[in-house]
C-alpha cells in the first residue's frame, strides 16, 4: 500500500526527519528494516519539498520517483550495481541519499552540486545526463562491460515515458534484445514530459494500464503454478495467445525483454518485492512502474506542468515593506517568438510550429490554441522534429521548428542530409542559445553558431534584443530555404517593439555606435554589455545581425578606419562569428589585428547567467579588460619593432 499522507505546502523550516539524518549512503539505507522505509520516504519527501523550495529547481520529478528511488538503493548493491537515471530532472532524491543531503542548498549553484547525476560529482552517478533516452544504451554498455568483466554487476536505467518517445531508446532496446543482456529498464510511467506527454506510444501505454484483467490473471496464475514446472511451462507457451485476446501485445517482451507490470511506483512494498524477484532474473528485464509527477504535494499533483521547476521561495519579511512601484514587466525572448509565430501565422496560413515536447518552453500555448491544426507537438523526438518540418517543406508549407539550441545537436543529422542539402524551406528558432545558466553544460547553446555556419545553404541570425528578433525571425520566415535564428534563455534589455512586420536586407548588420580605434561587432545579445564596454573605450559598435552570410562592406568598411576589430559573441570562440570574419579577411589579403570574445574552449558548470558572463569575462567589465589587454599588447610590439 502506498502512503496517502499529502503535503498541502512547502515546508518554511527544516522539518524533523530523524530516519533521514542517519543515511549518508545507500549501504547505510540498507540497514533499515523494510518496515522503517515508509517513514523514511515520508522524511525525504519533506525534505525535498523543504530543500527545493529554498533553492528552486526541478520539482514534480523527483516526488514522482521518491519511492522508487529508496527501493532501488535499497534492493540494488550502488554504487557497485549500476543506476542510471534518464534526462536526470528526477535525481535530487538519489543526491540526497547518497551523501549529499547537507549541500543540497547549493544545488544548480556556481560552485555547487549540480542540478543533474555527475560523474565527475559521486561515484554514485554513474553516467552524466541531461539529454533524454540516453539512459538505456548507456546502461546496456556497463552491461556488456560487466560481462566482459565477469562481476555480476547489476546495470538498472530509470526512463521516463516522455523520454521513451525518442528514437534512440528503441535503437538501445533492440539492441539489447538482440544481445540477452543481463539489465533492467524501468519505465516510470506518469504520462508527462516537460508537458503532457503525446503520441501513440502514449496511448499504447494507456490501453497497457487498462488491461488489468490480463494483468490480475497472468499474476495469479504464476502464483498458483509456482511449484509445478511442467504446468508452468504450458502457461507460459499459452500466454502469448492469451494475451492477443484480452491485451494489447507488450511490444517491449517482441523486442526480447521480459515485461513486468504495470505496478504502482508509490507502493514501497510492492516495489521493494518486485525488485528483489527482479535482481534474481538474467536477461533483459522491463519493469512498468506508474507514478504520479509531483506525488505527495497537492498543488504539484494538480499542475504537473506548473511545478515542473520552480522558483527559490522568497522569506517574507517581518514588517511590512513600503510598497515599491512594480517595473514593467519585460517581455522573455520566448515570448517574443510565441507572439511573433501567431502573428506571421494569422497574415500566412502555410505556417505551421512544430516542437520536440516544449510547447511552453518554448511559449507555443497561445499558437497551439489558436491554430490547433498547424501545431504539432512530436514528444521528445528532436530528430523526427527537423524531418517532419522537412516533409512539410517539400509539399509548399512553411515549417518553424521551435528547438533548444542544445537538442538541436541531436538532429543535426536531420538538419544537413533532410534540410540543407536539399535546400528546404525551413525557419529554425533556437532557444535556450548560449549559457543557460543553472542547468549547466547539458543543457548549454554554447555551439550552435559554429556548426550551422559550416553548413551550405544555411542562413544564421544573432538578433541583439527583443524587436531585432521579432524583426529577424519574420525576415527568416520570407527567407526562401534552410534559416536559423538564435536567442537565449529569459529577457532582454527591454528594446521597444514594433508591432509592424518587416524583412531585414539579408546579410546586412547597422552600425550602432560611432567610435575610433577600435570597432566592436556584435553577434547576438551581448550588445548591451558591448556598448558599455565601448563608451570607456570610445570604441565603435555594429550589430551584425548576421552570421552567414557575413556583412563583408561593413567588416571591410570597420577594417579600413580601426586598427583593431573585436567580435563577441556568447557561444564557443572556435568556429564562431569570429572566426567566420577573420575568414573573410584573410580570403581577401586583409592583413589585421582581430581581437575574438566568446565562451571558453571548456564546458561551463552551472551558476546564474550573469555569473557564469561575468567569469568568461563577456560582461561590460570584462570586455573592457580584454580590450585593453590586447591595446596594450599591441601598443608594446609595436614599441618593440621601433627600437629593433
């Protein structure tokens, strides 16, 4: 039987969980007898609830997977046995039990635990994670390892139904099949994504949860024959025929797992006999868990999407405040997309917005509701999501895939051999482009810049604030063939927007600011910190607009009337917009001094977005000191070459 005992609020103290204060690890989990785990789990989900509402951060996963995360370090010998979580939203009770309790207040912090399983953070995360279906081949690899080894180990990878939307879960489940590997998959299925979870494996999962008829007579039956095998043997060769007539066929047992389930994932008893019986079984196992996002706290339990993430809750203060005149609210860069896609979809009806599983990440609600029959929602299945908009490309629609910078690396496949090569008319919005700030490396735009420009036929925009973006994705939208246009996470600097729709000339940047010397250009959202930079400096500044194709007057233009060009951008200085023009000078025997600013040739840890700015030197401070570092450095060679 599950716990009913539900939270109605977040904790605003630590709460009492003395069960929970003697467990540093999971050997000392072990120790418990089994009837003390409902109190534990009671204790860690107060805990949770507590911890969270003082940091924010990922939320309705991990009340979802509370239980079965004690039962698995219970039933299973980790760090020895292998655990690895899927996407790793869930993970924060896995971090808590396993030594990390008392830093749990410093999680997706600059220098603190970080929001996912790291390896490089405990032994007991074992495979780093960030992207989804992932978990599936990575464990099927410690399996292989394990009996190369020939240890025995245990290799158990926990995926979510969204996850199991992707492709790369059923490349790793056929071919674990096909291998007769010795792990276990657990679906901890709560019908959600980041959204509500779609499609037909969704559905498929349903008609699963509704055959309990089946289910009960299969259970039962085994039960009842348990002790005769030849009777046992005949059920078995009956159970597939049996099965046709009262349910749905388990793909997961024609891919060769042996599937078990659907069983309660809130029922620690339940789980913990489950797992027992499981970890004595050889060959590929699949476990059905169903389990409730946001389980154990009322409001998360009723708004799944809403408590996906949260904010930190703020203390209230003992005395009332004087009330502060509220600023105006600035407009996130996902929502200039989502009004702009109504907009150009309401004055051109071949548009239609497709998104791998973010409709409100993404700010797709208003379009999904409006024009219901050209929004597609794919599930997690960003690869499907670039060929589909190519399929729509090639029969005369104009498709927008709204796509996070960093998962659109997992189609960029798709985006060359689907997209460009075959020049298809297709617009890309990328979020979530450049550091993301608390979610870290995993989850980072930190290259896209560099392997679209590299691609034929590619058009590539680094819009500067919120108009120039509303402006660029509609020059994007008229552009005829492959478009990508890129902007972070969160809000702008607040420009003015103009309502009216109009195209950009292709390939042309503006000059913002006239200055001599030195003459900044600007790809992106660092325009503001780069004007600042320059008024010391008395520097001049263009905003590019383009990556590709480049601007070339303006570069020749700055080149001739500056001793030193300085291009910034928030994405990795390798194959950058950097790089893109000391290209084109040197294509065009221009011999100078070009300064690159950008992200580091490292992957940055998680912390606030200006933090993680401030320590790549990319805030006003910092792109002044490199300015002048590099003056300096050129003032003294040429001091040198005087006196030589």
């Amino acid at each position: 039987m599950q716990d009913t005992y539900t939270f109605k609020e977040i904790p605003s103290q630590r709460p009492n969980t003395p069960l929970l204060d003697r467990i540093d690890t999971p050997g000392q989990l072990r120790e418990l007898a089994a009837e003390q785990l409902t109190q534990l789990a009671r204790e860690l989900r107060a805990f949770l609830l507590w911890s969270v509402g003082q940091t924010g951060g990922h939320f309705g996963a991990g009340l979802g997977v509370l239980e079965l995360t004690v039962a698995l370090h219970y039933v299973f010998n980790t760090p020895e046995d292998r655990l690895v979580w899927d996407v790793g939203h869930q993970a924060y009770p896995h971090k808590i039990l396993t030594g990390r309790r008392e830093r749990m207040n410093s999680i997706r912090r600059k220098d603190g635990l970080a929001g996912f399983p790291k390896r490089a953070e405990s032994e007991y995360d074992t495979f780093g994670v960030g992207h989804s279906s992932t978990s599936i081949s990575a464990a099927l690899g410690m399996a292989i390892a394990s009996r190369m080894q020939g240890t025995g180990r245990k290799s158990i990878a926990v995926i979510g139904d969204g996850a199991m939307t992707a492709g790369m879960a059923f490349e790793a489940l056929n071919h674990a099949g096909h291998l007769d590997a010795n792990m276990l998959v657990i679906l901890n299925d709560n019908d959600m994504s980041i959204s509500r979870n779609v499609g037909g494996l969704s559905n498929y999962f349903a008609k699963l949860l509704a055959s309990r008829t089946y289910n009960q007579v299969r259970d039962s039956g085994k039960r009842v024959l348990q002790g005769t095998p030849q009777l046992m043997a005949l059920a078995r060769k009956t159970e597939e025929h049996f099965k046709g007539m009262i349910s749905p066929g388990t793909l997961f047992e024609e891919l060769g797992f042996n599937y078990i389930g659907p069983i309660d994932g809130h029922d620690l008893p339940l789980l913990l006999e489950t797992l027992e019986n499981i970890r004595e079984l050889d060959g590929p196992q699949f476990l059905h868990v169903v389990t409730t996002k946001g389980k154990g706290f009322a409001p998360a339990e009723a708004d799944p999407i809403g408590y996906h993430a949260i904010n930190k809750i703020e203390p209230v203060p003992p005395s009332k405040p004087e009330p502060v005149a509220p600023k105006p609210s600035k407009l996130k860069y996902a929502n200039v997309f989502g009004q702009w896609l109504c907009d150009a979809a309401e004055a051109d009806n071949r548009i239609v917005g497709i998104t791998p599983a973010m409709c409100e990440g993404s700010d797709l609600l208003a379009f999904s509701q409006r024009f219901p029959d050209r929004y597609f929602d794919v599930a997690i299945a960003e690869q499907h999501s670039v060929t589909l908009a190519a399929g729509l490309a090639c029969d005369g629609a104009k498709p927008v895939v709204a796509i996070y910078s960093t998962f659109l690396q997992r189609a960029y496949d798709q985006l060359i051999h689907d997209v460009a090569i075959q020049n298809l008319d297709v617009l890309f919005a990328i979020d979530r482009a450049g550091l993301v700030g608390e979610d870290g490396p995993t989850h980072a735009g930190a290259f896209d810049i560099s392997y679209l420009r590299c691609v034929p036929n590619m058009i590539v925009m680094t819009p500067s604030d919120e108009n120039e973006t509303r402006q660029l994705l509609h020059t994007g939208m008229l552009f005829e063939g492959p478009a990508a246009v890129r902007y972070p996470r969160g809000t702008g600097p607040g420009a003015e927007m103009v309502r009216e729709l109009a195209p950009l000339p292709i390939g042309k940047g503006r000059l913002v600011k006239e200055g001599s010397g030195v003459a900044i250009l600007n790809f992106g959202t660092l325009l503001t910190p780069a004007l600042e930079a320059a008024k010391s400096l008395g520097a001049t500044v263009a905003d590019m607009r383009f990556v590709k194709p480049l601007d070339e007057e303006l570069i020749l233009a700055l080149a001739e009337k500056h001793d030193l060009l300085v291009t910034i951008e928030e994405n990795a200085i390798a194959g950058g917009a950097g790089s893109a023009v000391t290209e084109f000078l040197n294509s065009r025997d221009v011999s100078q001094p070009v300064l690159q600013i950008g992200l580091p040739d490292t992957f940055i840890d998680h912390g606030k977005h200006g933090e993680l700015l401030s320590s790549c030197g990319l805030d006003a401070e910092g792109i002044r000191h490199t300015i002048e570092t590099r003056l300096e450095r050129i003032k003294y060679n040429q001091s040198l070459k005087a006196v030589q």
